[in-house]
C-alpha cells in the first residue's frame, strides 16, 4: 500500500531530526554503520537475490552480483571515509587556510528499478558518509526490494530515520522534492523524467544529480583482439537483458574486421539463451515489463525497415514472460532508430566505418554521454581517442562498469553530477572555505 500524506510526513520528519543528530556524529560511527551495512548484505544475499529477481527478472546470479558490489561498496566507504572526507589545508597566506566537508541535509533518492539494490546504495553510501540522512522514492516495480532496503539498514543498527522508503506514486515526488527539510535530489532514470526532476529541484534551488540514458559506443578497430571483443560485446550487450544504461549498445567497427567481428559477435550472442532466471546457468533473463518488450520489438522493426539485417534474434517468442531474444542488428547507419534512440533491452547495433576517424564521428554523434568503449592493440592509440570521446567514462579493452573507486556519471543528455569515489562523496557536501588571519 502507498504511504498516506501523515506516514510521509512521519517519515519525513524522522530523517530530519535525524540528521540534526547524524551530522553531528564521528566519521568512525558512519564508518561502522557502513561496515555493518555491508555484513547485512552479505548476510541476507540469498534473500536479497530472490527479490531482485522475482520483482524485475535479473538472472539469479547476476543478482547475487549486485548484492556483493553493494557490500564492496559500503567497505569501500567505511575504510575510506575519513581519507576522503579530511580537511584539506590551502597555503593563502593566512594563519589558518582549509577547505571542510560538511553535510548538507536530507538527500531524497529517486530510484530505478533495473538494478534496485546496486542504484540506491551507490548514491546512498557516500551521503551517509557526508553525514547527510536519506529517503527513497523506488521504482513501482519493485516495492518488496524497496522494504528490504529499509529493513536492511534496520538489521545493521542504523538510527532512525537515516534511510527511510517513501512508498509513493510519481506524480508524488514533486511535492517531496519542494518540502523545506529535503535538502538535495539524485535522479537515476530516464532522460524525460530527468528533466521533470530538474525543473521541480531548480525551481527550489537544491542540488542535484542526473544519472540518465545512454547510448554507449563500443569501437573495434581493425588491430582489436576480435575473439576478445566479440566476448565483451556480448557480455556488455545482454548481461541484465540489456536494461543497462552503461550496456554497449552501438557496435562501431572499422570495416576492415566488421565481417569478422560480426560473426563472432554472432558466435558468442547465441550462447545467451533466455530462460529460466532463477536457474544458476540462465544468463539471459526475461525483460522487466511486457511495455518494454514491446517498445525495444518496435526500435528493432523500425531498424529493419530502414534497411539494417537481422543476424540474430529480433522475434518475439511465444510462450509466457516478457522473454525478448538476444538480438543483433547489422548493417546500421547513424541516423537509423537503433543508433539514435536508447536501446534499453536485448538489442545491438553494428555500425560499419572506415576508421578510427570516422569511428569517433559516429561515437560522438548522439545526444547521450554515458560510457564508451575502445578496443584495440595498440594501447596509445586507444587512449587518444578515449581522450575525444564525449562521455563520462571511457574504457580500452575493457567493458564499461562503476567503480566505488572512480567517479560515475555522464554529459549531454546522459545528466550531470557524479557518484561514487571521493567526486560522488563530495556532490552532497558543502564545501566550505574556512580563513583564520
């Protein structure tokens, strides 16, 4: 059931009395709040797992995954909190020049649903390590997840009201994000309701963070260790059924290799057999909503019309389940609807060039700025382009994946702000100038 105006005001209310005391508190106790957070984790990982997968569909072992990364998390905060957060002296001449760390408030969390533990504890780890308190607004979807996440920090001795679920319909978000005692927003979703929650903190003046689409590329040149990249297209491809903003969904490959690549691209995709996610070998599970389905099935029909080919994949199955195959498209040109929209499901585009110039073009001709990914042998050369592509992250050989070590986040229409590393402990601290002469 949704929480009534009266529980969101409770709620509400508990995490701001909450951090009047929480920001107040030692780094050592949030520290060790963080670390018992992280045994809760693995202690109820099973639990955990069977909740993500029965609300949203990942492959059980995926979710076990996204269970573990959630712990490495929260350790990596506890160990590091007090390094990250220390005061930082700036010689200007004065007795006494710092730069400090201070909290901000009540940081309100609007969640997704694709990786519903992963998302919530990657912002909420570093706001609680500030010393800020935090409520979250979780995707429809997945409300049992969204309960477990409360009673999680319940089981590793949390104070009251330092996380707190808000079991609320969209439409009543805005009025949350207006109340005085929410201090901050971060977003993690679409780009359209991306915008919808800038207006609304905008207009209140709060700090925000955008974490949106993407359209990542993934570039093969003709030096590339093809076998390889085949195995990392597939895997960044379809891992989670494709409902990854940071999955490689544009397969820009100079044509020298692109036949090569294609068929080994098609080699690894049929390993990736959907079927039964809790099923420990099941590596492709169903999509989280029949809309979803439906709306990828259209991109990939509009795609074949405007002239891409079918490798692998592309029909709808029969039977129960929201089940889409693992799906390659050959044959795409940047201004098809595969390359342009976000492809948020089981679908890839492969993009045919002539080099590494014309491969940076395509790479950067999107609205999104996610992630991207370079493969190639010859390492210097790699890095130079990583150097202009537009985006957040960049990887050579390697498939693009946060890190509670290196900031995340993207340009253009994939948001603004970081997460993660000391760049996402910092986005809701005020960082305070303080001069004694």
């Amino acid at each position: 059931m949704p929480h009534d105006d009266a529980e969101i005001e409770r709620r509400l209310g508990n995490a701001h009395d909450c951090y009047k005391v929480w920001r107040k508190s030692h780094i050592a106790e949030r520290q060790e709040v963080l670390s018992r957070v992280a045994g809760a984790l693995r202690a109820g990982k099973e639990n955990f797992s069977f909740l993500i997968t029965s609300e949203m569909g990942k492959p059980i072992e995926e979710a076990r995954a996204e269970i573990e990364k959630c712990a490495v998390t929260c350790d990596f905060y506890s160990a590091n909190a007090v390094r990250l957060l220390a005061d930082e002296r700036v010689d200007s001449g004065a007795r006494d020049s710092r730069v400090v760390f201070d909290p901000i408030g009540v940081v309100l969390a609007v969640m997704p649903w694709n990786y519903p533990f992963w998302q919530v504890i990657r912002a909420t780890a570093p706001a609680i390590a500030v010393g800020n308190t935090v409520v979250m607004k979780h995707a429809a979807n997945v409300p049992q997840c969204a309960l477990a996440l409360e009673t999680l920090f319940r089981a590793a001795l949390a104070p009251e009201g330092l996380f707190a679920t808000l079991l609320v319909e969209s439409g009543r978000v805005a009025p949350v994000i207006r109340d005085d005692r929410v201090a901050a927003v971060t977003f993690t979703g679409s780009t359209p309701v991306g915008r919808s929650i800038a207006q609304e903190a905008g207009a209140a003046l709060k700090k925000h963070v955008l974490e949106l689409g993407g359209s990542d590329p993934f570039i093969v040149l003709s030096d590339a260790d093809i076998p390889e990249a085949a195995r990392a297209a597939a895997r960044s491809r379809f891992s989670n059924a494709g409902q990854s903003c940071i999955s490689a969904k544009r397969f820009i490959v100079e044509n020298d290799v692109a036949d090569q690549f294609a068929d080994a691209f098609v080699r690894e995709t049929r390993t990736y057999q959907a079927g039964d996610p809790f099923n420990d070998a099941t590596r492709l599970g169903p999509m989280a909503r029949r809309n979803l389905r439906d709306e990828l099935h259209a991109q990939v029909d509009a795609t074949v019309k405007e002239g891409a080919v079918i490798r692998v994949g592309g029909k709808i199955p029969e039977g129960e389940g929201n089940f889409y195959p693992a799906t390659i498209l050959d044959h795409v040109e940047p201004e098809m609807t595969a390359a342009t929209q976000e492809t948020f499901g089981p679908a890839a585009s492969i993009i045919r060039v002539r080099n590494s110039e014309h491969a940076l073009d395509v790479a950067n001709a999107t609205a999104f700025g996610l992630g991207a990914a370079v493969w190639t042998g010859d390492l210097d050369k790699g890095q130079a382009i990583a150097r202009d592509i537009e985006a957040g992250a960049v990887f050579v050989n390697a498939v693009v994946a946060s890190d509670p070590r290196l900031p995340f986040g993207g340009i253009k229409q994939s948001g603004y702000g970081r997460e993660l590393g000391v760049w996402g402990l910092r986005e809701f601290a005020n960082v305070k100038t303080m001069y004694s002469h």
